[in-house]
C-alpha cells in the first residue's frame, strides 16, 4: 500500500528547504532580472530537482549500493549523474564549450591593439592572490581541507570562466566542483554588481571620462586566421596543460574566420553550445544537494570566490593606470577591468560606465580585446595549475 512514508516528504528535511530556496534564488536573477539566464534558469532548476528526495536523478551506485547523491568513483544511475559523469567527469562538456566559445569570439580587438594582452593577463592576479589565500587558510584551519589543488580552484574562480573553473577542478579537487562552479557562475552573473563600485574606488570621473577612439586599424582576413593557428602553437609549447582548452577554442576560432566552414561555426556558435549549456547547467545544479553543499567549505569557497574576482577586477584596472605613465595616447583605465573573462558582461560594463563619465566614448570594442584576452590568460592559468600541481 502506498502511503506518506513511500513519498518525498517522509525524507525531506530542512537542508532540503534551503537549498530549493537558493535555486528559486538563481530562477529569480535569471528571470526576472536577466542576469545570465541561460546559466542560471538551467542551474537553478538542477538545485530544485536534486533536493526533491527519492527522485533518484543523481544516484550512484558504490559498492553495490544505491547512494542519494554523486559520488566521485562511484558508477551513475541516476539520468542527470549519466550526464554528470560523461559531461563533466570525462570533461568533455567544459572543453567543447570551448569549441563554441571560440566561433563565437572575435579576436580583431586583440589583434588591432595588442596591448590588450597585458591586461587580460594582468586581470589574472586575483587568480594567484585568491590561490596564496587560501593555502594560507588551508594552513591555519587544517579542518577544512583546502590543500593545494582546492587553493587553485578557489582561485581559478578570479577568472570568471565557468568551463575553465569546472575543468581545473575536476581534475585537482573534484568534491569542490558544485562550489566552485556556481561560485564562478553566480558571480559572472553578478558583474553589472560587483565590478562597478570597484572601478569607481580605483578611478576619478576624469580618468573614467578618457576619449579612445572608437575605430580600432582594419584587421586583414589573413591576421584573423593566423592568430588562432600562431595562438594555439605558442601557448601549447609554452603551456602543454592547457591544450584541451586552448586548442578547443582558436579551432572554433578558426572556423568562424577561415571562411569556409561558415556551417560548421554556426552549429558551434549556436545549436551546438546552447545544447552544452543546458547540460552543464543541469549538470551543475543537480550537484548541489543539501548534503553535499551545506558544508562550511562551500560558504568558503564562495567568499574566497568574490575576493578572487575583485582583486583580478582590482589589478586589472591598476595595471592600465601603470600603463598610462608610459603611453603617449592614454587609455581609459577602466577596460582593464574587462582583462576578467566575463564575455562580454565586463565589456558591456565599462562601455555603460565609459558613456556616463563622457557621452563621446564608445568602449565596447577596446574593453572587448582585454575582455577575449582575459578568457585566453584564465585558461593558461588553469594549464599553469595543472602542470605544476596535475
């Protein structure tokens, strides 16, 4: 006879509560106020269903026995830990991402004022700042069990790359995905919040108000195809780590701009990553059960997090002010805080900041060359991380 004890609500307790809170929390960013909403509806709704008990989604089976939520090692039955573990596990979801994220960028603002590069690299400062951090917390409160490889993916995090960040810690501290993961998300979404107080604590109205001229030199055909092809080589002789993500992404590149492949890059850029999408969403949420979240590292990860992603913020915006001392054309310091690889929110932010100190500026596409720098230094990073500590 099927009674009470047979449904959900004979297991659901408190943890539960909370945590179905926290997705309708991502549903009401995502919805109603459009804060990356093709992240966080798909995330939201995977914390909603992992935390309605019995539903078996993200099941494994250890031993022999059946277990509630994912457990690293353990063989997925559930459908969304199927996914989980062919997607994410076997890191074939963050690396094609890549792929997509690669048609869909362009690299002319890069290739137009190389510059750029040494903000996107500078951005990533929060990165090794957030690392050192919390090895030294990890040294101080030895219960918490922040060693090595969960110090690189807190500080991964500083990047604000999602894929990057999920990638990274796959491989160095697994049972840090969930956190690490919404962390980089959330925050993503969170730009348009959190990165204009600082750029205004670092900048006076009149730096913010620096005119750049808003045409970038032409960028020949030829340039365009060579950088992906040049990009990848260097950066995977200098890096080897980073290979899979790198070359992931200057090959979509270079099927955007080859010409030839015009199909190929419009499935990627499209059809292609919206399908990925929704799979490391769901992915990503199911993983945030009350048991496996609600755990004082979690809350730490994400406060290291947000302090990762404001420093890079900070040294990015400091490093354009350095390179103004010795520029005889000066840039407005403010589009180094797009050196983030938050595409293209932080380049949207600065053109909106740009445009309310000085009516004249159009900052888009100068923020938008340290903005797809930012995405190629996070990525090198994480390589970095990998071959030191992989």
């Amino acid at each position: 006879m099927f009674g009470l004890f047979e449904t959900g609500f004979a297991s659901f307790y408190w943890g539960n509560g909370v945590m179905l809170a926290v997705g309708a929390v991502f549903l009401y960013l995502g919805i109603a106020k459009k804060m990356e909403p093709l992240l966080l509806v798909p995330i939201g709704f995977g914390v909603i269903l992992v935390n309605l008990p019995i539903g078996g989604l993200m099941e494994c089976i250890v031993q022999g026995k059946v277990v509630e939520a994912y457990t690293i090692g353990g063989e997925p039955a559930g459908l969304i830990s199927r996914i989980f573990h062919y997607g994410l596990v076997w890191e074939l979801i963050p690396c094609l991402i890549f792929l997509g994220l690669g048609a869909m960028t362009d690299f002319s603002p890069v290739i137009a004022n190389p510059k750029t590069l040494i903000l996107g690299a500078g951005a990533q400062f929060g990165v090794y700042f957030a690392f050192f951090m919390a090895l030294l917390l990890g040294s101080a409160f030895p219960n918490i069990g922040i060693g090595f490889g969960e110090a690189a993916s807190i500080g991964i995090i500083g990047g604000a790359d999602g894929p990057t960040t999920i990638y990274l810690t796959n491989r160095l501290a697994p049972h840090f995905i969930g956190a690490t993961a919404v962390a980089a998300y959330t925050y993503m979404a969170m730009v348009p919040i959190i990165q204009p107080p600082i750029i205004k604590a670092l900048t006076t109205k009149a730096e913010r108000a620096i005119y750049m001229k808003p045409q970038l030199r032409p960028v020949s055909r030829l340039e365009k195809i060579l950088f992906p092809v040049t990009g990848a080589i260097i950066i995977i002789l200098l890096v080897p780590k980073s290979a899979p993500m790198i070359g992931m992404f200057m090959m979509g590149n270079l099927l955007k701009e080859s010409g030839v492949t015009d199909r190929l890059a419009d499935t990627a850029a499209n059809a292609f990553i919206n399908i990925l999408t929704i799979l490391l969403g769901v992915s990503v949420g199911a993983f945030m059960s009350a048991g496996a979240f609600l755990k004082p590292e979690s809350l730490l990860v994400f406060g290291l997090g947000i302090t990762a992603f404001a420093v890079s913020t900070f040294f990015g915006v400091i490093l354009a002010k350095f390179m103004n001392l010795f520029l005889k054309e000066k840039i407005n310091p403010m589009i180094g805080a797009a050196g983030v690889s938050a595409v293209p929110m932080s380049s949207r932010v600065v053109q909106k900041m740009g445009q309310q100190a000085n009516p004249r500026n159009f900052l888009l596409m100068h923020a938008m060359g340290p903005n797809v720098a930012g995405v190629i230094g996070t990525a090198t990073a994480a390589g970095i991380f990998l071959g030191i500590l992989g």
